[in-house]
C-alpha cells in the first residue's frame, strides 16, 4: 500500500499541513513526489502537490488520489524543499510558496493529450492510439494506459501536450510531410498531365527538400500554389498533414547578431579571477561586484557563463523589471543564442509558459529573468547573477514575500556555486555584508574604455523662484537642451512621477480632492480629464467648483510626466519626444517599440519615470536631466535617502556612455542634503560612512532586522484594539534587547475602504520570534476567516507605506 502526502490547494493555516491520500493501484508504479494531483476534499476536487510517498499512515480511513495531472513532476526534489524552507522564512503558506514557483498557465484548468512522435510501425501505438496521432488524458487514464505511456515517453515515442483552457494554449502550425520515396516522386512527377502544373511544383518542392515536415504556409510561400493545390494532393495519399507544436518566441522576429567575447580590461580581469575559481573549485561564495555605471559588469557576467556552460552546467540572471530591456535581453541571445530562456511581465501568459517548458526540458541552460526566475527548475546550477542587486523589485510584496536575494544564496548552498550581486550602488545591507566578510568584495572603479564619468551640475529651484523662473526647467537645464538640439544629440528627462499633476487644491479654502476609499489625494491625468488614485484605481472627473467652499479657484499642484511633455511641447516645439511610464507602456511591446524608435534617433528626448533610470546603453545620449530630486527624499520611510542616491547615481549613468563626453543636470529644492550631493559626485563610499551613521542612530539595518506587522479591517475600533493586543503580546514574549514600535496607524492609513494599523519590531537576535509571530497567525486565524480581516506579516521590509 502506497500513500501520498499532499498539500492541498486551500490557502489557509487550518489546511497548511500534509493530508495523506491512498495512492490506487493502477499508478503506485508512476506516481511521484512534485507532481500535482486531484484530490478530494470535503465535498469537492481540488488541485494539490504531492510531497512525499511512504508506506505507513496514522489516518484510519484514507481516500483515494482521483487522478494525476502530471505525467511527470513539475517541482523536482530541490524546490520542494526550498518550498517548505520559504515558508518557515517569511511565514507564508507551502501552498502559496509552491504556487509561486510555477507559470501562471499551470495554475489554470487544462486539458491534457498524449501525442504521438514516432511515425515508424509500432504496433503497440498503434493499438493505442488507433489512426489518431492524439490520445486525451481522461480516456487514457479511464483505460489505465498512464504508467505504460510514462514508459512510452521515456522512449521518446509520445510527449504530453497542455492544452489550457482559456490561459495558454499551446501555439500550432499546419505542416505536411510527402508519403513518397524520391523514385516514386519521380514516376508520380512524369505521370501527371500537361495542365497539372501547380501540383507539379509543389512535388519538385519537396524532390529538393526530402520528406521532413514543411509548414503549409512555407509551401504555398515558396511555389505560389493555392490551398486546393496542396489539400488535392493530400487526399491523393501523397502527403501527410498535421498541426505541430511551435514555441511562442517573444524574439522570433529579432534577429540577434552572434557576439564574441571582448578582451577583458585589467580591472575586469582582476574581478573575474576568484569568480572562475569558484566555479572551477565547486564551492560556494557570494561576490558583491561593486563597479560604477559602464565599468563592464555585463561582460563579467557574460564570461562567468561562458565558462559555466563549457562545465556542462545552467545559469540563473536576474535583473530588475524595468531594465528587463530588449538591449539586456540582445547581449545574452547574442552570446548564447538558443540556449537563453528569458522570463519577465512583458510576456503574454503563453510565452511564458513556453519559456519555462524549454527550461524544464533542458532546451535552454541559461534563464535571463525578473524576480520569479530565481524557481528556474534547473538541476545543475553553475551560477547566479543578481543585476543592481539593490533594487527593491526583487523584493516580492505580496504572499510569498520573498527576497530573491535570499533566495540565490540558498540555492548557491545547495549547488555549491557562486552568486554574484552585481551593482554600481549597491544596498547598504549588502555592502555592510562585503565590509564584514560575509561576500567577497569585487570593485571595478574605471568605466570602460575610460571615459570619463559625466560632469554633474545640481541646480538649487529655490534660486531659480527666487529669480522668477516660475518653469519647471531650469535655465541651465533649458539652455542645455536647446544646445543637445542643435548638436542632434540626445537627452533623457527623467521624473518619478506619472500623471499631470500630483495633486488638485482648492486656492481659497486650501482643499485637496482625495480619494474616497483611501486616505490619499487623487492625481490628476490630463489626456483622460480625469483624478485617478494610484491605489484602488478609483476615478472621477475634475470638479468646475471646490466641493468645500463653491470657489472657482481650483488649482493644479505637483507636476507628473505628461505636465512635463505638455511643456517642452510648448517650449520646444521642434523636439520630438517619446513618453516612458506606466501609462504609455502597458500595452504588451510598448516598451520595447519606444526604445526602438529612440535608438534608430526618432526622437530628442525620453522623457520618462525608474523604467529609463537603468540599463540603457545608446550612445547619442549626452545630457540627463532629472526635473526633481526631492520625489522620494520626504517620504516616511528609513531608506528614502539610499533610494535617492541609488537613482540619482544610475540615472546619470546614462550619459556619455560611449565617445561623446556627457553631462547631467540635477534640480533639486534640497541640494543641501547629502544623497544629493554624493549622488552628483558619484561617491559611493562616502555616502555609505554618513548613511550608517543615521542607520546606527535610528536602530534601523544593517544594524537591526525588521519585522512589520500590519492589521487591516473595516472597522476603525477593531483594528486599533487587534494591534494593542499583538503589541502587548509581543512585548511578553521578546527579549528586553527588541524594540517594538506601535501600535500607529500605517503611512497611508485607508485604503480601499479598510483602515491599516501597524506595529514594526527591530531586533537583533530573536531566535523564537519567528515562531511567535507563526502562533499569532494561528491565534487569529477564525477572524481571518470569517471577519475579513486580514495580518500581514512582513520579514526585513522593503515598503513601509
């Protein structure tokens, strides 16, 4: 008797555990752990993984597994266990962890059909198959053919095809392949008559081209025959048609030129030597390459593979989302060519699901990803890359929340392999980590082919309003563009803010329009005439009269990306500028298009928010302008001034890149502030002396390690009450040494209609805190349930809004 530990797919603390279901003879010998399965659970089916397989079982009465869903496991033995590791972690449920780890298609309803591959005689096929090339999972698990076509796959005479049903259905073409030998293709050429001419073409086609699977398309392409042409020769018994399957390729129209490896500068040489060590000696160490912006950190990268890849062995890279470009993706493909899997948002929920088939077929070796691509279901890991590692979209903000940075190292444990954290501003955790010893310290200080780094010049606006310049440009910054205009070199403008304007007041009795669900003002978006909240997606249109007092004085405050567009428009009428955020890049291929269009010089300016402050490399651009330093410098939380420098540093990186010297002009209403001054001289170590400082006085990291507790319900007086009664709690249960702050009401304190408390504890060691916060989870659990409230537990934050 065999019996399956399954966990289930009910995202609650009541079912986080393993139920034990009786594995039903017919698949004892095909049934394996990582596999998902259908079982049944109270009155229902429902999806879950398989864990583990024993012999033995407490449970007195055990159902039966319904059916498999998987001919073979989709998680292997080392995401199981990373699974179970990531919960304990960061307190989420297995199942959560488990789902994370998978493309959103397989978490879709799908159909399943085995095909067949193996076009020689095989009577055992074709008993079960029949004439069909196709066999549907139902009928084939209802005539217990699952364990023998397992077998079958095995030999490489059947695949398993997904077909999911309204998610990503896989991407077929209409091919045909000649049934004739050349002899008798020959005899049947000779034997048609004079007006047959167009069949005649399409037999002297395939004469030249053996008898392989041509697509249709290609056919009629090639010989300019009509589809009667080819569907009369079919019914003659000459050829033989079928659908195949085809890969969606995201880059299937890009042709990426092969690149060869560049001669490594001294400092890129230095760095390399104990990365190749480590590969070659089989051990794990994490490298923190600190080198400034255009020092070459790709090649270093790319090189580190490459020698990864003639040991036979897979690679994981990770960059930031929004520097997931088409030029990041053109350098690996360029290098590696099919071997390169890549993984981001941008993708339509079937090439995804593609991408992660090859990797999981081992067709691809190297995984070029955002976030999620750190789960790759590689089993011979020989490297991992974080690119700017101190980006805090590698931080997952919802269940499970995962650093991936966490995430590679346990990975390069297991592997025995190096992880490389690669950034020119690197978080100040990681450097902290470097200064103790904890990563091995790499430092490229030179760009390549030594450029100089762009000369910056920080402009104070309380002058230039002082002088009555009431623009949002400078007048250096405008001066400077006119010249970049007349030189037809480039320029990239860059604001952390989308929308027109930030905000709309009343001049008479000072009134902001806010957001009825949620506690926070609404933006207001020009091109649509309409207030939008960034956080519930809440709209209304603008007001002729305040809402307060009936005045007419109704204002447009803040400036947001199409305010800034709407005004070069005005100044500059000549210029020809592309827009980059959320709102001119949410149709799929929209990011990748406007970047185009700037390469190939369709324009003057890029003018957008983070998306363009990382990994471009044009070499016209000669001039950065960022209009507002001050975005993020006054937002409540300990890391504004490390985000503002690391931005500030990157986007100045953008400039002369290549020959053309560049510059950069920061604006700024506090250019007394040390992230703006260091980030204008690019002084990362000197920045780092005066952040630890403040770190070290507030008892913030690397000094402590944060957990934030957040409570949100509808009812104002239950939340309150929940957060004194976790605060209370917690401070019985911690050590003297741990600071509990709160219970406070959280930065943005409603939204949508839910009013958010908050209680964030600061410790050093807690080695039963995580244990305590777990117990707090179970303590609420019925409320979670039936009340709708809900905790979030957040271990090491990265957002404190």
């Amino acid at each position: 008797m065999r019996i399956a530990s399954v966990i289930v797919d009910v995202p609650t603390m009541n079912t986080d555990k393993l139920f034990d279901y009786l594995v039903p003879e017919q698949w004892e010998e095909f049934i394996q752990p990582g596999m998902r399965v259908s079982v049944p659970f109270g009155p229902r089916l429902i999806q879950g993984f398989i864990i583990e397989l024993k012999e033995h079982t407490e449970v007195m009465k055990l159902k039966s597994i319904h059916e498999p869903l998987d001919i073979y496991p989709v998680l292997n033995e080392e995401l199981l266990n990373l699974g179970k590791w990531l919960s304990e972690q960061v307190l989420c449920l297995k199942i959560s962890a488990y789902q994370a780890m998978l493309p959103a298609a397989m978490k879709a309803k799908y159909e399943k059909v085995f095909k067949r591959i193996d076009d020689r005689t095989n009577p055992f096929l074709d008993e079960i198959f029949g004439n069909k090339m196709e066999l549907k999972w139902d009928a084939a698990s209802e005539r217990k053919l699952l364990p023998l076509l397992q077998q079958e796959i095995k030999n490489g005479t059947v695949e398993i095809k997904y077909l999911v049903k309204n998610k990503a259905n896989k991407k077929t073409i209409r091919v045909i392949k000649c049934l004739l030998t050349n002899e008798e293709l020959l005899q049947t050429i000779e034997g048609l008559s004079q007006n047959a001419l167009k069949q005649k073409k399409v037999l002297e086609y395939f004469l030249q081209n053996g008898n392989e699977y041509i697509p249709v398309k290609q056919v009629q392409e090639v010989t300019g025959v009509a589809p009667t042409t080819i569907r009369s020769l079919i019914s003659k018994g000459y050829f033989q048609e079928e659908n195949k399957e085809e890969y969606r390729d995201p880059y299937e129209h890009r042709i990426f030129e092969k690149t060869k490896p560049f001669q490594l500068t001294e400092e890129q040489s230095m760095a390399m030597e104990p990365i190749i060590r480590s590969i070659e000696g089989n051990y794990q160490e994490t490298f923190l390459l600190n080198g400034v912006t255009g020092s070459g950190k790709t090649e270093v990268y790319l090189q580190s593979i490459q020698s990864v890849l003639d040991k036979g062995k897979e690679a994981i890279v990770l960059v930031p989302e929004i520097s997931l470009t088409p030029q990041m993706v053109e350098r690996f493909k360029g290098r590696f060519g099919n071997d390169v899997a890549v993984l981001h948002s941008g993708l339509s929920i079937g090439e995804k699901y593609d991408e992660w088939r090859k990797i999981e077929r081992k067709e691809a070796r190297v995984v070029v990803g955002a976030r999620s691509a750190i789960f790759a279901p590689f089993e011979n890991l020989g490297i991992i890359i974080i690119d700017e590692e101190h980006e805090n979209s590698y931080k997952q903000e919802e269940n499970p929340r995962y650093h991936a940075r966490d995430i590679a190292i346990y990975r390069g444990k297991l592997h025995q392999c190096p992880v490389i954290l690669g950034s020119a501003t690197p978080s100040l955790e990681s450097f902290a980590r470097s200064q103790k010893g904890v990563y091995t310290l790499l430092s490229m200080k030179k760009r390549m082919n030594n450029q100089a780094l762009p000369s910056v010049s920080i402009v104070d606006m309380r002058e230039e309003l002082r002088e009555g310049n009431r623009s949002m440009f400078s007048r250096e910054l405008f001066e400077k563009l006119q010249d970049r205009l007349s030189k037809k070199e480039q320029t990239v403008l860059f604001l952390n803010r989308r929308g027109h304007s930030s905000f709309v007041m009343c001049r008479d009795c000072g009134y902001v329009l806010q957001c009825p669900h949620c506690e926070i003002s609404l933006t207001y978006h020009r091109f649509t005439s309409q207030m939008k909240c960034h956080y519930c997606g809440y709209e209304a249109s603008v007001p002729s009269v305040c809402p307060e007092c009936d005045s007419e004085h109704i204002r447009y405050f803040g400036t947001g990306t199409q305010k800034v567009e709407e005004e070069l428009a005005k100044l500059l009428p000549e210029a020809k500028v592309i827009r980059m955020d959320v709102d001119t890049t949410s149709r799929k291929g929209a990011h990748e298009r406007l970047l185009q269009q700037f390469q190939e010089g369709k324009a003057d300016i890029l003018l957008g928010t983070q998306m363009i402050a990382k990994g471009l490399d044009f070499p016209n651009i000669t001039l950065v302008g960022v209009l507002s330093a001050d975005t993020m410098l006054h937002l409540p939380d300990f890391r504004a001034s490390e985000k503002t420098f690391q931005l500030l540093t990157q986007v100045s990186g953008r400039a002369g890149r290549h020959h053309l010297a560049g510059e950069v002009v920061i604006q700024t209403y506090t250019p007394e502030h040390y992230s703006v001054e260091l980030a204008g001289k690019q002084d990362y170590d000197h920045f780092y002396k005066k952040e630890m400082m403040m770190r070290k006085l507030g008892s913030y990291p690397p000094f402590y390690y944060l957990a934030l507790i957040t409570v949100s319900h509808e009812d104002l007086m239950k939340v309150v009450s929940i957060t004194e009664k976790i605060s209370n709690y917690l401070h019985s249960k911690l050590s003297k040494e741990a600071i509990i702050l709160g219970p406070a009401t959280s930065p943005i304190p409603k939204i949508n209609n839910r009013y958010r408390y908050q209680c964030l504890i600061k410790y050093k060691r807690e080695p039963n805190l995580t244990q305590q916060l777990r117990h707090l989870l179970e303590h609420y659990q019925q409320q979670i349930t039936s009340e709708g409230l809900t905790i979030n537990i957040d271990v090491n934050p990265y957002m404190m809004m």
